[in-house]
C-alpha cells in the first residue's frame, strides 16, 4: 500500500513538474496570494474599512509580482526601494486627483519615465511598474489628502507583507528553481519518450496525431533547457559546474530529438525529413507497414520502455542492480556487436536509444555526482571514460560584447516615446467616455506594450485583451450576482482569481485579462460602486485603450512587423552561420571554441523570432499565404538549429571520442552551407541585394564519398548526415524567402 501511494505519489510530483516548469506559476501565484492574505488579515485586525482594503491588497499585489530579479540580495534592494516609489506615487496620485490638467499630464511623464526605466535592467522595470501601478491605484480608490496617512500605512504593511511571504513563507532561491527545473526537464523527457513510444505503435490512421504528439513533447522539452540555460550562472556555484550542467542538457536534448527522427524513419517508407518534427501540421510521411515487424519490433518496445524508466528513475536515489541491469543493456547499443538483427533503420534507432541513455548517465552524473560503478559492464565503463574526459575538457569562455543601440533608436526610449503619445489619447478619449474611470483605457494602452516590439505584436495583445475582458465582465456580473453583500466571501474569491491569474499568465494573456476582468468585477461589489454599466465602460475603455496603443504604434516611430522580423530572421541567420563554422573548423582539426554557447545564443535568437511571428500566424490573420510562408520559415530554421547543434556537439567530443576525428575536407566542403547562410541574410538585409544561393554535388560526394560511407571512418556516417541535411535545410530557406537559386555547375 505504501509503496502504491508513493509510486502515485511521484507520477503526480512529475506532471506537476512538467506542466509547470521549476514551479515558476505555482511560486507566483502563492506567493501573490499569500501576501495579499496577510495584508488583508492585519488590516481588518486594526478595523480597516473596505477602501483601505482593496488599496492594500492591490499594493501587496503589485510589489510582489514586479520584483523580476533571480538573487535573492536583489530582490531585497528592489523591494526596499519599491516602498519610497509606492509611497511618493499615492502620494502624488492623492494630490493631483483633482487637479484634471497636471494630474494627466504628470500621468503621462509617469508613464513615459517607467517605461524608460526597463532600459535599466530588471530593477528599473519593476520600480517603474510599482511607480505607474500605485498611481493608478490612488485613482481606483478614489485617494484623498485626508486619506494619506491609512494608504501609506496600508503600503507599507503591504510592501513588509510581500517580503515576509517572499522570503520566509514561499522561498525560492536560485539553486532550488534551478533544481526544481531540472527536475521539470526529466520529467518532459520522459513524456517525450512516452510519445515516441505512441509512434512506435500508432496505426496509419493515428500516425499524424502521435506525430504532432512527438513534436509537442519535442518543443516542451527545448522550452525548458532554454529556461534551465537562463538560470544557470545564479542557480550554480560556480562557471565550470554550470558549463557541465549546459552540456549534459544539451546532450539529452539532442539525443532525444535524434532518437524521435530515427523513430519516425524506421517506420516510413524511406528517411524521414528532419522538417516533419518541425512543421506543427506537416502530415506524417508514408508508412512501410503497421509497425517496426517481428521480434526486433517487440525488442525495440521493450527497450524504449526500459529508457523511458531509466529517465524517470534517474533523479532519484534509486540504484541497485535492476537499474545497473537496464542502464548496461540499453548502453550495449552503442557497440555494433549488440545490435539485435534488424534492418538498418530500425538498429539506428537502437543505436539512438543507447546515446539517449548514455546522455541520461550524463546528465545524472553532473547533476549528482559520481555514481556506483560496481555493476558496470565494458561498454557501461567506456562511456563513463567518455564522459569524464569530456567533463575534463571543459574550459569557461568569456561573453561576446553587444553593441547597444543610442537615442530614439534604442527599443526602451522609442517605446517610452510611444506608451506616452498612446498614453495621451487614451486620457482625452477615456475622459469623453467617462470622466471618472478614463484610467482603464491608459492601463489598457500601457499594457499592450508591456514585452511587446512591434505594431503587430500589439495589435494581437490588444485583441486578446479585449476578447479576455469581454468574456470577464460576464463573468463579473454572475459573479457579484452570487456575492451579493458578503464581503469576506468576494475577497475569498478575488483571492481565487489573482492565483489563476498569476498562474495562467505565462500560458495565455486572453485567459489572464479574463480574470483580472472578473476579479475587478468582484472589487467594485467591494467598494458599492458595481453596476453593469460599470461593466460595459470597462470593455469600452480597454477597446479604446488597445486602439490608442496600437495607432501610437503605427504613427509614432513605428517598428513594423516585417522590419521586426527580418531584424531577428538576420540575427537567427547570422547565428546559424557562427555556428556551423565554429563547429566544422573544430571537425576540421582547427582550434576549439565555445560552441555550445553561440549553439544557445542561436535558440534564444530563434526564440525572439518564434514569438515576433505570432501576429503574422495568429489565427485572425487573412494573409493565410503569409502565415504559411512564416510557419514554413520559422520551421525550417528550427531544422537547421537542431543540426547545427549537433553538429556543435559532436565537435566537442572531438579531443575525447574515439570515433570521431578530425577530418581537414570538411572545411572546404561545409563552406558552401557557411555562404548560403550569408547569402541569405544578406538578401533578408537588402532584398535588392543581387546574391544567389549555390547549389552542387553532395557534400559526401565532396569528401571522395558517396553513400556507403563506413559508419565509423575518418568522419562518422552521423557527422556527414548531419552536414548534409543542413545544407538541404538551407537551400529550401532560400524559395520561402525570394533568393534565387544558382543552377548547379556542370
């Protein structure tokens, strides 16, 4: 009985873990509600009224949710210099309230000042945010003069609140997000190893829903090494620990994505495209039968099965020789003699599943430390020599410096410039529609530019504000139909919607304006001011405030979404080329480089560009040619990321991997990839740019090769394809984005 509960126990530890990531939503919203909890409980112990109660949950909210830093002495500084901000703002807010002119005009200076501050880092973003969010406070509540010393009162029990339940209550330091996040990554990579056992076994019929069930687990499992990456050099104790973690994630997340195309070949026709895992939709490619055949399809079963319990046990201090057992047999595949008689797509997918277990060692190693050795077999030894004399070669490398854009042309002033001049229009509009509540429109149009970068990143957050706000007033009015007079009971539910709220955001901005709506909808119950007319200026006034961010946006040094993607589409490119180049000069013998950071400086490139695609392939679009061309893009750029990590990868096994060296005509081979890719941005940069894309033999053709390469030569068989793929990839960028194609010489 004990050992089923723990066992239930430890399945629902791992959802949790996967679906929310190192318990970043989970800690947001307790520790939101938390401090809203303890405000409330000391103000109604001193007999606040419901005025100063609000005002103090609203602040406690607000200085939790604007601190942003990782350390927790940051975290600190800010909070303490929130409280002062927080103070002089209601202050401010109190005395100009009824001041019409200078009250809107300070409004917009304020505005202005807090979005410039972002340029300052995490603490001028969250001391700019407590700045307008207080001020805007002031207004709800109606502040006064009279009322000042409660509200400031009420701010500063809000603001020790927040720290109390930040510090003590729900702590989280570094080193424990980073832990929880590990954790969150084996968690994915089990359910993506359950995935591609659904692949193994799906029926034709079912094949493209557990294809796209493969994909899903694939991205989840990239997103959380990307967030795992953020939060290494705090969460670490030192550089060289956190380069060995970044390159055990690497190694997993490689084998993973590798394993799943090998899956997907072994049960096509003939070799799957690497863009297949890519293209959300892309149909799955022709079957060569109902499933992997006979005994080496039950083997193969069994053994992915096997990994899948290999990576769920391997965080734990589970050991013993039932693990040994499994762990040893499934690293046999990396030897040729082991391979079960099969065909030989189906051996490369035993091959893949023993390089997945052999990342999983790995990452078990670096992240526990050295392990029992006792049962290990040969070929379990040979890959923890491998293993360790990697570790050994590990050195720590120096950042890059950035050129920072000046003036109007740096993102937080030109921003400022835009939030004010939208900002503007949002007061004189609202105040035509409403001369007491005309601040919902300035939130509104602040909120839209909040982590967006051009007009129609805005466009499609003011959309989603509006459809999450017009959903919410309905539920605002069944909800304070039911509440009715009972004040503790609303403020039991407010308290329900913030956690939501809290927890949701990250996963849909519609579903968050949704409860915030609804919870305003339960405020105003609170301070007798709730009517449905109320309800409806509150969707007028943040369809106004949407309109007035997005015109600001379009006529005020706007940053057009073409421009904005074609910036990032060149800086993907630009990171695609540094490191395919890094990664075939060190294959080719020259000096080694820091490759799997320009490998991660490529997916956070690739990640600014997924999202600045979202208005071009958000469902509203009628341009359904463009969103296609953008999917097509943003796909096969995906695919050639996933080689050129590996093929970074694999070059720093170079100096320790006996299978792999260094081969001299893989410079001048790959070099054709190397100038497509330039090619490329430069035509993306200048679309007058007179450039063609080449095209030629194959690059094995190129090495005095063709396609009986030995498995394990001079150049493994995997480095080769790899190479060859990418160049593939590359070409077929060219079509999507309008570079004519050179015909092939000869």
């Amino acid at each position: 009985m004990r050992a089923a509960g723990r066992a239930v126990r430890a399945r629902l530890r791992d959802r949790i873990a996967a679906s929310d990531p190192g318990l970043l939503r989970l800690t947001a919203g307790l520790r939101t509600v938390g401090a809203i909890v303890l405000t409330l409980a000391v103000l109604s112990l001193l007999g606040a009224d419901v005025h100063l109660l609000v005002a103090g949950a609203m602040a406690a909210m607000v200085a939790t949710f604007a601190i942003r830093e990782k350390q927790l002495g940051a975290q600190a500084v800010t909070l303490a210099l929130g409280l002062p901000v927080a103070l002089a703002s209601v202050s401010l807010g109190a005395v100009l309230n009824t001041r019409l002119i200078v009250g809107d005009v300070f409004f917009v200076v304020l505005i202005f000042c807090a979005v410039y501050g972002r340029r300052f880092g995490d603490r001028g973003t969250a001391l700019g945010l407590i700045g307008f969010q207080v001020y805007f406070l002031s207004l709800f509540v109606g502040a006064t003069v009279d009322s000042l010393p409660e509200l400031c009162g009420a701010m500063a029990l809000a603001f020790c609140s927040s720290a109390l339940v930040r510090f003590a209550v729900v702590p989280a330091t570094p080193t424990g997000v980073l832990l929880r996040l590990r954790l969150a990554f084996r968690a994915r990579l089990a359910q993506l190893v359950s995935a591609q056992i659904e692949l193994l076994d799906a029926p034709a019929d079912e094949m493209d829903k557990a294809l796209e069930a493969v994909r899903e687990g694939t991205a989840r499992l990239h997103e959380t090494a990307m967030m795992i990456q953020d939060r290494l050099e705090e969460g670490t104790p030192d550089e060289s620990a956190a380069r060995l973690v970044q390159r055990r994630i690497a190694d997993a997340e490689i084998a993973a994505e590798r394993l799943g195309l090998l899956l997907l070949t072994a049960r096509s026709a003939e070799r799957a495209d690497t863009l297949t895992l890519h293209l959300p939709g892309a149909p799955a490619p022709s079957l060569s039968g109902p499933a992997v055949p006979d005994e080496a399809g039950a083997t193969l079963r069994r053994d992915l099965q096997a990994l899948h319990a290999l990576v769920l046990r391997a965080g734990s201090a589970d050991t013993g020789t039932g693990l040994a057992y499994v762990r040893n047999r499934l690293l046999g595949y990396r030897d040729e003699e082991n391979l079960p008689p099969a065909s030989a797509a189906v051996q490369d997918v035993f091959r893949g599943i023993g390089e997945s277990a052999r990342a999983v060692l790995g990452l078990r190693i670096a992240l526990d430390g050295p392990q029992d050795e006792s049962d290990d077999t040969p070929a379990t030894a040979r890959s923890r020599e491998e293993l360790d004399a990697e570790d050994a070669a590990i050195d720590a490398g120096e950042e890059a410096e950035t050129q920072e854009q000046t003036g109007l042309r740096r993102p937080t002033t030109r921003a400022a410039v835009q939030v004010a001049v939208g900002s503007s229009l949002a007061i004189v509009g609202g105040e035509l529609l409403s001369t007491h509540r005309w601040y919902w429109a300035v939130l509104t149009c602040w909120i839209v530019f909040l982590n967006t970068a051009s007009t129609g990143e805005i466009l499609v957050k003011g959309y989603r504000r509006l459809l999450g706000t017009v959903f919410g007033v309905v539920a605002g009015i069944l909800l304070a139909g039911l509440v009715g007079t009972h004040t503790w009971t609303a403020f039991a539910l407010v308290l329900v919607l913030i956690f939501a709220m809290f927890y949701s955001a990250p996963l849909s901005y519609t579903l968050m304006s949704f409860f915030v709506t609804a919870m305003l909808g339960l405020l105003y119950t609170l301070l007798h001011t709730y009517s449905l007319d109320v309800l409806v200026l509150r969707i007028e006034e943040t369809a106004l405030g949407a309109a007035c961010g997005v015109v600001a946006a379009a006529l005020v040094l706007p940053v057009r979404t073409d421009r904005r993607t074609n910036e990032l589409l060149g800086t993907v490119l630009e990171r695609l080329a540094e490191v395919t180049e890094a990664a075939v000069g060190q294959l080719s013998g020259g000096p080694t480089d820091e490759l799997l950071d320009k490998a991660r400086d490529l997916d956070q490139a690739l990640a600014d560009l997924r999202a600045a695609t979202q208005p071009l392939i958000h469902p509203v679009t009628p341009l359904r040619t463009r969103r296609h061309t953008a999917r097509y893009v943003v796909a096969l750029l995906e695919t050639c990321a996933y080689h050129a990590r590996t093929l970074a990868a694999t070059a720093e096994l170079l100096p320790t991997h006996p299978s792999i060296a260094a081969d001299p005509r893989l410079r001048g081979a790959a070099g054709r990839t190397v100038r497509n890719i330039e090619t490329i941005a430069a035509r993306v940069a200048d679309e007058h740019a007179g450039v063609r894309v080449e095209t030629g033999p194959s690059i094995a053709s190129l090495l005095g090769s063709d396609a009986g390469t030995p498995r394990y030569g001079r150049i493994t068989d995997r480095v080769l394809r790899h190479l060859e793929r990418l160049d593939e990839a590359v070409v077929g960028l060219a079509r999507p984005l309008g570079v004519p194609v050179a015909a092939p010489k000869g």
